[in-house]
C-alpha cells in the first residue's frame, strides 16, 4: 500500500494530466459528433459532421501530439486517444456502416504520429533556455 501512495504522489500532476487528455478526446471526439447528430437536421447535421472531420478532429489531433510530444515518455499513450476515440465515435453514431471511417482513422493517427514524432525532436535538440 505504501508503495502504491509514493507512485501516486510522485506522478498525480501525470495522472491528471493523462486524464484530462483523455475527457477531452471524449468530450470532441465523442460527444461532440453525437450531440450534433441528435441536435441538429439530417442536412445540417451532415455540414457540420464534415466540418468536424476535415477541421476539428485534425486540429485536435495535432494539440493531441504536441501533447504527447512534450514529455513522450510520460504522454505516448495519449497520442492514441484521437484516431481510437474516433473508431469508437463512428461506430457508436454511424453503426455498422462505419468501417469507411477506419481510413479517417489511420489519418488521424499518422497526423498525430508524425506531429508527436516532431515535437519530440524539437523539444530534445532545441537549446534550452536558462
């Protein structure tokens, strides 16, 4: 038990930080797109689905690296929260039909790959201040 309260108190600003990050994807990813579906008519709904697709999500994707790419050792993890978010986002409202999201998918997460990966090498080999 003592050993599980040093953990805890040595990494409680990672946990909440890794936690955050995962309510947020929930909030965008997820929520975002359902609550437009069940708000919105068909034809607008689908104008503002698009937009998500093509505006907000690779956006959040790349906030998603950035993230991640900071401290890439405590954060890898969360660069997967965007395209798996994603997948489970687009089954839930789309339904079976959702498998021609999986491309979007691979997307986002070569976007936040590649975002991550070059904010990692920007922040090791940029000279630091102080």
């Amino acid at each position: 038990m003592e050993t599980m309260k040093a953990f805890l108190s040595r990494h409680k600003y990672d946990i909440i930080r890794a936690a955050a990050a995962l309510a947020a994807n929930v909030l965008i990813l997820l929520l975002l797109p359902a609550l437009v579906i069940s708000i919105s008519p068909s034809d607008a709904g689908m104008m503002v689905c698009i937009t998500l697709f093509f505006m907000v999500d690779p956006a959040f994707c790349i906030a998603a690296g950035i993230f991640a790419g900071r401290d890439l050792r405590n954060r890898w993890f969360t660069a997967l929260f965007p395209p798996v978010t994603f997948l489970i986002s687009a089954r839930l409202i789309f339904g079976a039909d959702a498998s021609d999201f999986s491309v979007y998918a691979v997307i986002y997460a070569a976007i936040t790959a590649i975002v991550t990966l070059f904010t990692f090498l920007v922040m090791r080999f940029s000279p630091k201040e102080g």
